[in-house]
DNA sequence: CGGACAGTTGACCTATTTCAAATGTGGTGG
DNA sequence: CCACCACATTTGAAATAGGTCAACTGTCCG
C-alpha cells in the first residue's frame, strides 16, 4: 500500500473524496486511510466496454475523469442504460460483493479510471467499519437512481423522462463542479440518450426540438445549455431527495 | 442483545438464513450471531404503509412471512412500483446507511416482520466484517434487481415483462421453498401487476389472456399455475444469472 | 474531397392507453 | 340464506404517444 499522501496535494481521488464529504463528515484519518487505498490509475479510450457481465472481479474501478454507462443488452439487440456515471463514482463497487456484475461497464468519453484491489477493501473493512458503511452508502445510491429511473421508464412521458434526466445529471455534476445553473458538458449522442430513457433516438430528436422551441434549453456540440432552470424542473417533476444530497452525518 | 438460540430451533429468521446460505458459506458462529441480532417481531396487516419515504429511520425490517413491495408515486397519481419483496428478504437494509428511504414500503399481504435495530447492525460491523459484507451483498442483489426491472420497463414489450416478473418471482420464492415447477401464490391484483409492469390495468388483463391462450399460465385466485414453463422462461427471455443464485463463497 | 456518423424531418403504423360499461366474487349484515 | 356492497376482472371501441422506415442534411476529420 503506498504512504497516505499530502491531503493537500491535488489526486485523481479528489471529486470521489469531494463527494464523500458533501454527504458525511471524514475524519483526517478517514480521509488519510481511503487516499492511501492502493489504486492502479490507468487511462481508457471512448466507447470501450471496460467491465463485463459474469466476469470475475478481483478489483473495483473508480472513475476519475469521464463519463461512463452501465447497460444491459437483449437477445434483439435493444439496449437500455440502467445508469450513467460521472467522476469520482465508483463505477462497479458493487462487483466487490457481488464478484461479478449482471452488466456491462462502458466508457463514453476517454476516462482515468484508479482500481482498487478488492483486497484493500476487505482490509479496510477490518479497520474502518465506519468508511466500509460509507461505501455501501454509495453502492446504496445507485440503488436509488435506479429505481427513480424505473419511476421514469415506467410512469413518466418522453419529455418528462429526458427532462428528468438532464436535472439529475446536472446535479450529480455540480456536486463535483462540472456543472452550473447554465448548463453542462453532455457527452451523449441522441442515440445513447434514447438507450437510457427507453424511447427511440427519432423520438428523442423531437423531443429535444420540443424543449428547444419551449425555451427550456438547447443542446448543441456536447454541451447543455439551460434556458429556464426552473421550467426544465417543472416538466421533470424534478426533486432531488433520492440523490441524498444533504444527509446528516450518521 | 438475547442469546444466540438453539440453532436447530425453527424461527422467523429460516428463510433469511436459507437465502444467504444458498449464496454463501455461514459458519456456525456467524449463523449464531445473525440469530443473535436482537429483533422485535410484529404482525401487520395488508395494504399498509411500513415505511414511508424521507421518515428517519432508527431500525431496518426483515420480512419474515407475507409480501410488501417499495413504490414511487408521481404527483400526478401515477405509481410505480420498484421492487416485490418476498419472505426472507431484508426489506429496508438500505436504510441503515441511507438514513432515510427514497421510496415508501407497503405491505400486499398480512406480513410478519423482525424489526432490527441500527445500532446492533453497526455492532455487527465492528465484530463481523464478513457479515457485513453479506448484507452489503443483499442491497447490491436488490439493486441488480432494480436494473432487470430498467431493462423491462424500458425494452421488453408488454407480455415479455409480464412473463419475465412471473418468472423473477417464481425463482426468488422458490428459494425459501414458496414456489414450484407448478406455479406459486401470487398475491397482486391485476392494478398491481400494472404498477409493476409500467402499464394499465386494463392492457395486464388482456396479456394475461394473452398467456393463458397460448398455454403459457394461469392467474386464477391469487395463484399462478404455470402450464409450461420452458415457454414462459421464453417468452420472458429469462436468465437468473442477475439474481446470483449460486454465486461461490467470496 | 470523401466517408462515417450524428442529427433532422416527414409519412405512416401500432402497441398500449383511455374511456366506459358489464360481469364476477367474496364478505357482511339482516 | 339472501341482498347488497365494494372491488377485481373482463371486454369493446376509439384515441394517441411513440415507433418504424426512409431519406436528407449537417459536420467533423483524415
């Protein structure tokens, strides 16, 4: 395990430990113990599946830059993208209990990802019940994403779901500053957009148009631009408590 | 906390202990100090709210008989239900570390619960880092499950969803002795169904038809009897391998 | 300049919803 | 034992959100 860095000194880890402290109070010992987590750091190209389903896990990946998806396939060949992930998630934590995913894991955008050996983490278990409670947090959260998603796909109208879905992505961004009240880098073609909200790309081209000649945003070259924050959360329906932002300390 | 009990002694906690020891090696210690978890048992009848979203939660409930299921509501009445729960499962575990739940817990049936506290949990995380690690596990398979359901909801047709629940239920009560070959009470009415499924009432009726003509399966007084079970697994597109039925020990 | 994709748009189609009414069914009180 | 009520199921007819198909238009990049 290498030495417990400066905490000063800037890491890949930092928008994962930003996160952290946005929802729980770290200890300099807890945050010394997470930083000196031995994390292989590796750089990964666009459109690369980076972990798949049944595969046997010995490490959990945590995002460090970019954007990356987990999805799952039909015999058809539909795909519906059960979750996208920003910096600082921890991708597949959820593969170290599970030893294999039930899905893919691909890539976005070119990403730095850090692995961290499942071994540290049981290790980490053993000394820091408190931080191991922190990360099942996390896979928690997921949890809960999911299941807002499948409020979405199930309940919500296409304009209400894509709506849905850029205020989440916008939150989950801003809680790591890659995204403001204007807008944000959206890395997603219209195709993959459609894979996450169950609905065709044609369909989402329109709906897209529809919030266009609303006045709610525009989306042009990757980018988000949000006219009307406040319309943008009406047609979503958007309420962001299933996202855990302010949860006291536990 | 009470005494570990006679280990041989039926209990609440059999079809608990029977789902984790389908996936994974208890050792006789750890089998006692789950069955040590102090849990004060009581009965609750059908069609009430067990847990309501946002409300603090100081204790975490194991179902021990009957069925409940975790819904969102849209504000405009439309509701979705994200998961079933069957006797065994941990209804809210994620509460202990997400402080509250997202989503309200119903019961379907008259159910019997064990409600253990947090703080014997926490206990259990400083004596028993394995243990942990085997309920961290059951959240982790509630959130696998949560994505089948995405994928359902978001790219199966109508009867393919249907038929795939039909086939999730059955292998999840099969595992604490609930279900057969030949079928299983079902204790969900149609609406309900619906509420699952993403659809209407109305369109569940007709599919179910849809099934019974085709010699698939029955629904008739609160149970399902499966006429041809390769063909539902079929239809449904069904593979378990997302509900780690026989994951080897970690 | 050409090729590969991503985005746009129109015309038509269909799975599922909506609305409305009829038919079961199980439980309760008289 | 029957009448009645609430609720679940069933069915038909009409409406629609979103899908499908196919072509055209960027736009980026080598």
């Amino acid at each position: 395990m290498r030495p417990a860095p400066d905490l000063d000194e800037p890491s890949g880890f930092d928008a994962f430990v930003a996160k952290l402290k946005a929802r729980d109070r770290i200890s300099a010992e807890e945050e010394a113990a997470l930083r000196g987590l031995p994390a292989d750091e590796r750089d990964i190209g666009a459109d690369r599946i980076v972990v798949r389903a049944r595969q046997r896990l010995s490490e959990s990946l945590l995002l460090l830059e970019g954007m990356m998806c987990r999805f799952k396939d039909l015999p058809n060949g539909k795909r519906q993208i059960a979750e996208l992930n920003v910096a600082g998630d921890f991708v597949d934590l959820h593969g170290f209990t599970l030893e294999y995913l039930d899905h893919d894991i691909m890539s976005l955008t070119p990403c730095r990802i850090a692995a961290v050996p499942h071994a540290a983490l049981r290790e980490l278990g053993e000394t820091h019940p408190r931080l191991v409670r922190i990360l099942w947090f996390l896979t928690n959260l997921d949890a809960a994403i999911h299941r807002e998603w499948e409020l979405s796909l199930g309940r919500r109208s296409a304009i209400g779901r894509l709506a849905h879905l850029l205020c989440e992505l916008r939150a989950r961004l801003a809680l790591v500053g890659l995204a403001d009240d204007k807008g944000f880098d959206l890395p997603l073609t219209q195709a993959e957009l459609a894979e996450c909200l169950g609905l065709t790309q044609v369909h989402i081209n329109r709906t897209l148009r529809e919030l266009r000649e609303a006045g709610v945003l525009d989306i042009r070259g990757g980018r988000v631009d949000i006219r009307d924050l406040a319309a943008l959360e009406r047609v979503a329906d958007f309420d962001p408590y299933y996202l855990y932002l302010q949860r006291g300390e536990r």
